[in-house]
C-alpha cells in the first residue's frame, strides 16, 4: 500500500539532488553522442554529390576557356623557342662578322629567326585576348555550377539538421511530459523528470549554439525554432504547475487548519475571521458538518 503525497511535501534529500544531478550529466553525454551520431548516419548514408557539370552552354563555355588557356601556353613555349632560336641565331651571326667573313646565309637565318619571334609574340598577344575574353563567361558558370553543388551539399546538412531538431524537440516534450506525469501523480521520483528536463534544455541550448556556426541561410531560424519551441513548453508546465497548485492548495491549508480561501488560521469558528466565508458546512451526502476544502467527509467518506 502506498501513501500518496503533494509534490510540494516530498523531501529531496541532498543526495537525491546530487543523484539528479548525476543523471543529467550521464543524460547529456548520451545526448550529445546520439546527436553527434546523427549527423555522421546522415553523412555516410547521403555522400556529397558533385555530379553536376552545367548545362551545355555552360560547359562549352568552359570549353572555350581551357581551349583559350591551353593555346595560349602553346604560344609561350613557341615564343620561349623563338626567342632562344633568335639568341642563338645572333650570336652565330656576330661571331661571323668578328672574323671578317660575310656570312650571308648566317644574316638570312638571323633575319628569319626575328620574325618567328614577332609572329610568336604576336600570337601569344591574341592568344591573351581569346583568354581575358573566355575568362568573365567561365566565371559565371563556374560560380552557378559551384552553386547548384553547394546546394545538394546543404541539403545533407539541412537532413541532419532536421533530425537533430526533431531528436531536441522529442527530448524536451518527454522531459515536460514527464515532469507533468511525476508531478500529477505525487511521485517520490519527481527529481527524475527534473533532470530530463534539465537534459533536454541544455541539448536544446547547445544545439542553438552550434547552429550559430554549423549552419548558413536556410537554417539561422535553427536557434529561433528551438527557443520558441522551448519557450512554450515551459510556459506550458509553468501554467500547469499553477493550476495543480490551485487545486492542492485548499486541501493543504485545511490540514493545517487554514481558512481554505486565504490562509487565516481557523480557531474552531464556522466563519473565517480574516474573509468571513464559511469554513464548516454541512456534507451534501450525509449533512454532517465537515471542514470546507477537505477531500473527503470525516463522517461518511464521501469526496
């Protein structure tokens, strides 16, 4: 047989404090592993996908550049050849014309070695121009790709953070509704649902920090949701609490021989000295006199 007791009469002893105390801290490395684990299940159940390569004119807009940047390095080397060419070419020429001899065929290599170096040079200058032209294009569509694959990337991360938002909020609704069951039914464990409760806030308040630096665009209402969510839920248990309290507390005053209305003490008057209100009336069942607010007639136990 069991005695059922208000809340507000069950003693917590210290080390019932420091037990719940405890459960939270085992609570919250729990926590925090499954919540780590919820974003490594969605990573390795979703890679990342960077499949996309553009629409065709954005590929052959890059195209264009490659085409553009690989001719325009062929044109360096050539030049870079020319110019080597042009070099060996005078020397072999000067030394020629230092001992005395014409070299006719020597000056005609020289000439033609000059302008392969102008032509190269020129074809390196046009090859620039293809460049600086492909370069703005290529930009674009390489940003509009880098875009489309940053976001099949967010969309993993906003997956895991769903999950882990539905695993905060689960907490804190089983925390409250906890809390509200233990506290409904005069429960020696009530300091149990308060350390789920605590649980559940603190993950509540970690994820809303890590939401500050995990997330971008589409998740910054990430820590608005969860206080908002928590905000409510409090409120809630707070309102709760306030009416289980208005119900309690007219019988706890009666067993301590209050005016059931406002707390004055009752000496054995049917009125109350403080209100005036009747504090002795008659039971509706058997019409014995029975103290106002107490739960059951002390003649024929009816409630």
């Amino acid at each position: 047989m069991s005695t059922r007791l208000d809340v507000e009469d069950v003693q917590t002893t210290k080390g019932a404090k420091l037990l719940a105390v405890v459960l939270t801290v085992f609570l919250l490395i729990g926590g925090i592993w499954a919540y780590q684990e919820i974003d490594d299940t969605v990573r390795k159940s979703t890679p990342p996908d960077y499949s996309y390569r553009g629409t065709p004119a954005e590929r052959a807009t890059l195209a264009r550049l490659r085409t553009a940047e690989t001719r325009h390095m062929r044109a360096q080397r050539a030049a870079a050849a020319a110019r080597d060419n042009l070099e060996l070419r005078r020397e072999t020429y000067r030394t020629a014309l230092d001992e005395g001899r014409a070299a006719p065929e020597l000056r005609a290599a020289y000439r033609r070695a000059q302008a392969r170096l102008a032509e190269t040079q020129r074809n390196v200058a046009t090859a620039r121009r293809m460049v600086d032209e492909a370069v703005p294009a290529a930009t674009a569509a390489e940003r509009n790709i880098a875009k489309v694959q940053q976001g099949r990337h967010e969309h993993r991360k906003l997956l895991a953070f769903v999950f882990r938002l539905a695993f905060v909020i689960a907490s804190m609704a089983f925390g409250y509704w906890l809390l509200a069951r233990l506290r409904r039914r005069g429960s020696r464990y009530y300091a149990v649902s308060l350390a789920m409760v605590a649980f559940a806030a603190i993950l509540a308040f970690a994820m809303a920090v890590f939401s500050l630096t995990d997330y971008f665009e589409p998740l910054e209402l990430g820590p608005l949701v969860i206080s908002l969510f928590g905000i409510v839920m409090t409120l809630l248990a707070f309102v709760g609490l306030q009416r289980y309290l208005a119900r309690r507390i007219p019988h706890r005053r009666v067993r301590k021989g209050e005016c059931p209305f406002c707390g004055y003490p009752v000496r054995g008057n049917e009125h109350c000295e403080s209100c005036g209100r009747e504090v002795i009336a008659p039971c509706a069942k058997c019409s014995e006199l029975r103290r106002v607010g107490a739960l059951h007639c002390g003649a024929c136990g009816a409630a």
